[in-house]
C-alpha cells in the first residue's frame, strides 16, 4: 500500500457503507457507462479535464449488458 505524505482526500468503505471526504469536491455526477470500441467510458463534462475522479460502480439489477 502506497504511504502518501499528504492527503486530505479520505475514502472509506467498512460494511458496505461509502464515506467519502474532501473539502475540495466539486461535485457529483451520475452517468451511464457506453461502449467505445472494445472498452467502455463515461463522459464527462470538458472543464473536469485533467481532474482526479473516482469512479464507483454500482450493482445495477435488471439492466443489459451490451
């Protein structure tokens, strides 16, 4: 596991619970993950450009796979 001088970022996932932290976020988007060639992605707006993003996947009930 990588030793970080500084963070302030903090994720945390105990008993299936998410906690995320930071005084820096910028907000939260929700999107839907499409087929590009043989991988997939999910845009997002251009001004998050460079930007760290984490990306969470959610377990989805009914939906298809492409």
């Amino acid at each position: 596991m990588p030793t970080y001088s500084h963070v302030s970022r903090k994720v945390f996932v105990l008993d299936n619970k998410l906690t995320l932290t930071d005084d820096q976020i910028e907000g939260i988007l929700e999107r839907t993950v499409t087929k590009q060639g043989t991988s997939a992605k999910a845009d997002v707006p251009r001004r998050y450009l460079g930007k760290r993003v984490y990306v969470i996947i959610t377990k989805s009930e009914g939906e298809d796979r492409e």
